[in-house]
C-alpha cells in the first residue's frame, strides 16, 4: 500500500508533465534536445544558489530566512528566463538562415511555442527534480507524515500538489514569456515574474498554523491562472 502511496504522489506532481511530454515532445528530437538542455541550465542555477545560501545557514532554522532565499531564486530565474529568450532569438535566426539556404520554410509560430514549452517543462522539471521528487522518496516507506502546523493533508500530498502547480506555472509561464517580447506586450512579461513571485510566496503560508489548507489551493489557483492566461495569449492572435 505504500509503494502504491508513493507513486501516487509521484503521478500527481508529475503526471500530467508526462503527458505533455509523451503528446508533444517526444517524437522531436530537436525539442527533446531543447528540454534537457534547458533542464540543466535550471539545475545547475539552483545548484549554484544552493551552495551560495549554504554559507547563511548559521543564521539559523528561522523561517524569515526563507523571504530573501525565495526573492534571490525567484530574481535569479527571471533572470536566466531572459537570457534564455536572447539565445532562442539566435538559434531562431540561425535556423532560418538554414532553411533559406536548402529552400525550407522558416519556424512556423507553432513550432515557436513548441520550443517555448520545452523550455519552461525543463524549468518545471529541474523544479520537481530539486524540491519534490527528493523529499517523495520517503513516502515508498511503511507510513506517511503529517506536520503538526498542518495535520489536515499528508506531508506528502502538500509536496506533490506544490510541485504539481509550479511544473505547471513554469512550463506554461515561458510561453507566456516568449509571446509577450515576440508582440512587444510588457502586461504579458510583467506577469510571468509577478506570478513567480506570488507563487513563491504562498508556499510559506504552509509554514502557520493549518496554512496548508489555504496556500496549497492558492499555488494551484496560480497554476490556473497562469494557463488561463497562456491560453488566451494563444487564443487572441490565432496561434
């Protein structure tokens, strides 16, 4: 039962990024490519961070440690979500540049979003990687785990949902990215770093007093809105 437990949780907060990987993804080796490069960047950046953050841990196990730890990963990753744009502006030119010499068309705008995809499932990967699929692996175990701030949800359950709603906002929200510069619209890339930010934030309402119960759901609402508005991004110029 706790095997069946463990990949439970390991299905909910990784699931449906499966599934998009399996639809879109795997029969394209260029965006297969695209996704473990972009998953490596990803993780080398929190790897990075990390070690940076490990030289604070004197300070202490407070929890208003974690405001400047999550404003630095959140600034850091925008940061890299930018330099990621640049490169794909380069690559694009270039790949053009080749399908005009052997009288190929250039990237069409579905192909752009594709690669977009691949990109931001990389950053939800490296996500889940690095603070869900390590803190799962428990729950393979003979029990589960219930914090005392928050014994309504199983430790476990929190953990996958969280993972789930970021995998989303991060895969999703590099979509939102890519069109807001490619149409020059500075409300779409304005919401890609406020909704990072925000999300971020919620995660440390699970650290009062039955929080669980209101930011997890608040995490997920992100993930929807993030979709939302990704699909209405899509909708409104026919792509």
């Amino acid at each position: 039962m706790t095997v069946a437990s463990g990949v439970g949780y390991t299905l909910i907060a990784l699931g449906p990024g499966f599934s998009l990987f399996f639809l879109s993804i795997v029969s394209k080796p260029l965006l297969i490519l695209t996704l473990l490069a972009s998953t490596l960047v990803w993780l080398a950046s929190l790897v990075a961070l990390a070690i940076v953050w490990r030289g604070f841990l004197p300070l202490g196990s407070s929890d208003w440690i974690c405001l400047p730890l999550l404003a630095s990963s959140v600034a850091l990753q925008e940061f890299l979500r930018v330099h990621f744009w640049r490169t794909f502006k380069k690559v694009e030119s270039s790949l053009n540049g080749v399908a005009v010499r052997i009288s190929k068309p250039p990237l069409r705008p579905s192909e752009k979003i594709e690669i977009a995809i691949a990109l931001g499932f990389g950053h939800g990967l490296a996500h889940s990687i690095m603070f869900c699929l390590s803190l799962l692996t428990p729950a393979f175990g003979p029990g589960t785990f219930y914090l005392r701030s928050c014994p309504q949800m199983p430790f476990f359950l929190v953990i996958s949902l969280i993972s789930l709603g970021f995998l989303l906002i991060h895969t999703f929200s590099m979509v939102i990215f890519f069109k807001g510069y490619e149409d020059h619209n500075s409300g779409l890339r304005f919401f890609v770093p406020a909704m990072h930010a925000v999300a971020s934030s919620l995660t440390l309402v699970n650290l009062v007093q039955n929080g669980c119960v209101i930011g997890t759901p608040l995490v997920m609402l992100c993930a929807a809105l993030t979709l939302f508005v990704c699909g209405k991004s899509l909708w409104q110029k026919g792509d």
